[in-house]
C-alpha cells in the first residue's frame, strides 16, 4: 500500500499514527512468545510495560510455525502448542496499550537452529546460496551447521511469500488502529547469513542471471562491457562473476567492483521482493531492517535498501571498552546522519541487554553503557533485546517467568529520563561530517585477505582497512584504502581534541547526509563515481565548505580511467602532509565557520550535547569507557546547571570557571539535563 494510505507514517521522532495522537517513540524491547508458556505471557508484559516500554518486538519464526508446506499451526483450539498463539498474544499487547514491531523474517536468527527458516527449505537445493564450485554455502553456528538460503533463488522467495501469506492471514487485521501493529521488519541482518565475504557467494543459477542483468543496465551496451572488462569475447548471456581475487593492476579491479557492487543490488532487490510480498499478505504499516555489526564492510547499502524499506536500522552488541566506543561513535553518528537527512528517526533495531551462552560474555555495565553511548552519539529509539529472558539468552532485566530483576530499575530509570526530557524531539547538531566514498567500501570487500572470514568480523573488531585487506597497491604507490581511511582518522582525531562535535557518513547518502553541516570533509583515493564529485560540488554551492584529499582521484567508482580530470572547482584540496596540518587547518575552521567547541579535559572521557529545536542545549552526556575513575572537567556553553536525570540523588553540578566538574565511575555513561528549571524537574 502507497504511503499516503497509511495511517502510520515515519517521523523524525519516531512512528506518526494519525490526527491527534502524539508521535509514538521507539522505545521497545524483544519477547518471544514461542519460548514461554502462555499463562505466563501477561506477567512478562506487564513487567516491561512497568518498566516504561511502549513496544513490543516479536519474532514470528517460520521455523517454529510451520507442521509440513503450506501447513502451519498458530496455537488455535486443538493445537498441542497452546504457546504458538501469536494473534493471541498481539492481542494482549493491545490490552496493555503496548504496541508491537512485527519480525516475521524469513531470516530471524533469534539463536534458533536454522535462524528461524524451516528445514526442509534450508535443504532444499534450489534454496541453497551457491559457492563458485556450486557447493552449499555453509554457516558454522551452533548448536549445527546448515546451508544459508540464496537471496536470489526464485524458489526460496515463493516458498517466502506462502509463509508471509499465512503470517497475513493471521495477523494483519491486528495493524493500526485495528490493532496494536505499528511497524513489520523485512528479514533480518540480511548480510548474506554471514557468509558475505566477497567469493563465498552467490553463484546460485539465480544470482548469476541476475548478475548479468546487472552488467547489461549498467553498462546498456556489450561495446561498453568489453571495454570496462578488457575482454573483445563478451557476451551479457554468457559473462560469468569473478570467483577469486586475481586483480594485479587497477584496470584487472572493474569486474572485481563490479561484482562486489552487484552484492549490494542482489540484498536490496531481495528486500524490494520481500516488502512486495509481505503487502500482498495485507502489510501496509511501516517497514524496517536491522543491518547487523560491520554493517560498513558488508554489502548492506543503506541508500539502495531505503528505495523498499522506510526505516533502515542498526543492531548494537558492544562492550564498554575504549575501542568499542569509538567503533560506537562511528557507526552511530553515520546511522544518525543519514536518518535526520531523509526524515527518518536513528533506529537501534537490536540494542543487547544480556548475550547468547555461546557469545563472548556482555555484562550489565557493557549493555548499559552501550544504549547510553548510542544515544550520546544520536540514536532517537531502541529495542531492548531482550526484555525477557528466554532459552539461549542470559542476563535479560526481566526473567523467563516475567518477574523484574534488579537491572530493570535502571532501564526503568533510563526510560523516564527519557520521557521527562522529551529526548525523542532532540538532535545532537554535528556541523562537521567525514565523508567514506562507497568506492572505497567496495575496494575494501573485493580485496578483503581473510577468505571466507566475514570482512564484517575485521570492522567489528576495530580492525583498520590495513590489517584486513590485501597489501597491493595495484600500481597506484599507495593502498587507495589506507590511505582515506588514514586521512578521515586524522581529522576525527584533531576534531576531538578540540571538542568539535562530528559525524560519520557514507558516500552512498552524501548530499542528504550533509543537511544541516557546515564543513565536510570527504576521503578520496583510488576511484570516484563522477556523479559522487556532482554531489560534492553541490553541497559547496550551498555554503557548504568542502574539503577533500588526500588526492584527486583519476579513475572512476569501477576503478577505470577517467576520460577527463574530475572537476573540482569550489572543493578546497589538502593533502595532509603532517598532523600539524590537519590540527591548524581545523583551529582555522573554528574560528571561520563558529563551530561550537565542547571540550573535556581528560582524553578517554567523552562528551556530547543535544539540543532543541531552538537550538538550546538540553542533555549532556559524559562518558568514561574505561575500566578506571575518572574526573573530568567538561565546558558546555550555554548551560549553567546540570542535573542527574539517571539518578537524582546526585548533587546538581554547577558550571565554575567555565567548566563542570564531572565525576565519572568506571565503564560508565552520565546522563544530565541541562536548564534553569532543573530545580522543579525533580518532582
């Protein structure tokens, strides 16, 4: 259904529901009703509805559901699985004035076997994702292995689209405002079932046909395949993806970003089938994915997948560690750049309380202080997940029996910090973006070293482009990958020394990512899209100072030689020849464009302010991810009072000398709003 149909709309601040109702915050958190017994479905409702939670995210498992093909059993009168009634258990959402975020799939994960998709269909050959010697494409996962379904296989979507229509019949008349039903999720961390290395897959018949169909609406002409290739024989009927990464020069690397290009058009034209048949089950509400970790070194591409899915969203598992911070800040300021350029509130699909037995161990102060930093960099709305415990799952705030544990007082806490300061409507103003071209993304995928060791496991880690990619050069004196991603640390560093507030953003949503900045700083090496330099020269044209380097690239976004020098008139070039460079030329930055400064005297604590739409600062957070106390000295203009909203037992700290001092207990994130009415906020 058209959007305008909808009665539920995306918003900025999070789902619009119609005439008079106040926009709906994402503030939510995951139950698996196929894991509990039904009597006690309520008590755990309740509880995370006591503990301030307006949605509740459930996983529809196909897997779980399904008896044989097409026969499926949703718990009804003489079902032997009375706990399989999910329509039941939406209803009893709705009783509570909960709202639901329904995950039907086909990939759920949700530490099932088989991530949710039945057996028989992962068997299925014709389902299977292909390696290039035609082998099933198998994922090591406890508690066994299986082969990854092929997001091109035509069999594996119609064997989707059934599941979907079952789904449809049974829970689409409980949409808004016939039901609680506010947003469905399309698939889940569609990055290939984690076998996305570049030559794992997909050489399914399927994929390979739509490959060529690829090449033929890129290039429109063989004349201009051959040419890109360098290979007179082609034929588009017949031209087959490269299996292994043999690129020696820059001109053997067009078919290998090309195919590595294809990956990102292969997920987001799975997603378009599914969204199509998710409305042909009767959906109409809003739609959502959730990219995994190493969401940059995939091949999810947030521009592509939001021409089928309204809100393209993030999936937080971190630990509170210095370099898991930073990883944080990165990948949440890009996520909430994008989203305030195209109207859309920065969502965390998945924000981890808690972990699977078989994962590294994530205790309470690493779960919190992940949801707390991502706020602090700009995420608006989250999903707790879990909000109850369950089988493969430890340490949720409310047990498997719905009683509360002790950690459900702080989210308790969190969550009326949040209401109180209305910190769904605010916006942390970030007037510097650092821009990665998508080229170099791909440049990193097609020459990722590690095989079939997912490329997403390297950016997870914090691992620079230099230790995971091959070390060619490929002719052109330097790793076109090192050296941007060289070039943008340098600036993210000098930037935080100063206390400049900054954003990360993806070349693939360039110009909406730049609304609302006043300089950008764009990495280039290697290879541009000409239109990419379009988009730059744009932006300059709107007052935007631009800054680009370290060099003028003089191939394209494929890696082939540009016809003529990229035109870049009106984009201020430096080259960063040393770290004082850099430092000075961002001093100079402050004093020309009035960036704002909030500066903290201590190297590992971080700060970061929100704002109104006034422009009034509103909530400061500070935060210490290291294992030691700290006491910080933190300079915030415009603020002369802040007050604990986590917990207000703690003395109001008053701005002397400029600054407030900050105490900072270890692995910890502090949350205060800022005003001269703090004093009556208390009540």
């Amino acid at each position: 259904m058209a959007s305008e149909e909808r009665t539920v709309k995306v918003h900025p601040h999070g789902l619009s529901l119609g005439g008079e109702t106040p926009v709906l915050p994402l503030y939510g958190g995951a139950m698996h009703y196929f894991r509990h017994a039904r009597e006690e479905w309520g008590k755990g409702l309740d509880a995370m509805k006591a503990m301030g939670l307006r949605i509740v995210d459930i996983y529809v498992p196909w897997g779980v559901h399904e008896v044989s093909k097409e026969s499926f059993d949703f718990g009804h009168e003489g079902s032997q699985k009375p706990w399989l009634d999910v329509r039941a258990f939406v209803k009893m959402c709705h009783e509570r004035d909960l709202y639901v975020v329904l995950r039907p799939g086909p990939h759920i994960n949700a530490e099932l076997t088989y991530f949710g998709v039945p057996e028989r269909v992962v068997w299925t050959d014709s389902c299977q994702a292909k390696t290039p010697k035609g082998n099933k494409v198998m994922l090591p996962m406890v508690p066994l292995a299986f082969p990854v379904p092929s997001y091109a296989s035509d069999v594996f979507h119609e064997e989707t689209a059934r599941w979907f229509e079952a789904v449809g019949k049974e829970l689409a008349d409980l949409q808004y405002p016939n039901g609680p039903i506010v947003m469905v999720q399309v698939d889940n961390e569609g990055a290939l079932y984690f076998r996305d290395g570049p030559y794992d897959q997909d050489y399914h018949p399927d994929a390979i046909r739509l490959f060529r169909d690829f090449l033929r609406e890129k290039y429109a002409s063989i004349h201009g395949l051959r040419a890109a290739w360098n290979d007179a024989l082609l034929q588009f009927a017949e031209v087959e993806p490269p299996k292994r990464f043999e690129a020696k020069v820059p001109e053997d690397l067009v078919r290998h970003m090309d195919w590595v290009e294809f990956h990102e058009e292969l997920l987001s034209g799975a997603l378009r089938r599914f969204a199509r048949a998710l409305e042909e089950a009767g959906f109409h509400s809003p739609t959502m994915h959730n990219m995994p970790l190493g969401e940059a070194a995939t091949p999810l591409n947030p521009m592509r997948m939001g021409k089928a899915i309204d809100i393209v969203a993030l999936d937080y598992y971190h630990h509170a560690t210095p370099e898991a911070h930073a990883i944080l800040a990165r990948r949440t300021t890009e996520l909430a750049s994008r989203c305030e350029g195209v109207g859309q509130p920065a969502y965390g699909a998945e924000v981890g309380v808690g972990f699977p037995p078989f994962f590294a161990p994530m205790d309470e102060e690493d779960s919190l202080y992940t949801i707390l930093a991502a706020m602090a960099y700009g995420l608006r709305g989250f999903s707790l997940y879990m909000a109850v415990d369950r089988d493969r799952w430890v340490g949720a705030p409310i047990d498997v029996h719905g009683t509360p544990r002790p950690l459900a007082d702080r989210y308790k806490a969190l969550l009326s910090a949040l209401e109180r300061t209305q910190f769904h409507t605010l916006r942390r103003r970030a007037p510097v973006r650092l821009v990665m071209p998508r080229s170099i993304r791909r440049l990193a995928r097609a020459a990722h070293a590690f095989g079939p060791i997912t490329p997403a496991a390297f950016n997870v880690s914090g691992a620079s482009f230099q230790q995971s990619c091959l070390e060619d050069d490929f002719g052109l004196g330097e790793s076109p990958m090192s050296m941007a991603e060289e070039y943008l640390r340098a600036f993210e560093r000098a930037l935080t020394l100063r206390g400049v507030p900054y954003a990360y953003a993806g070349g693939e949503a360039l110009e909406e990512s730049a609304k609302g900045a006043s300089w950008v700083v764009c990495a280039l090496a290697g290879g541009v899209k000409l239109p990419f330099f379009e988009s730059l020269r744009a932006i300059a044209r709107g007052g935007v100072q631009v800054t680009i380097g370290p060099r003028v690239p003089e191939r394209d976004g494929s890696m082939r030689p540009l016809a003529e020098p990229a035109d870049v008139r009106g984009l201020e070039l430096e080259p960063l020849d040393d770290v004082v460079t850099v430092d000075r030329l961002v001093a100079r930055k402050i004093e020309e464009l009035g960036l704002p400064t909030f500066t903290v005297d201590h190297e590992q604590a971080h700060v970061s302010v929100h704002e109104d739409a006034a422009g009034a600062p509103k909530v400061v957070f500070v935060m210490n991810p290291t294992r030691d106390k700290l006491v910080a000295s933190v300079a915030v203009s415009g603020a002369q009072t802040l007050l604990d909203v986590l917990d207000p037992s703690r003395p109001d700290l008053r701005k002397a000398h400029g600054a407030f001092t900050v105490d900072l207990p270890a692995r910890a994130v502090r949350m205060f709003e800022v005003g001269e009415a703090v004093m009556s906020r208390r009540t």
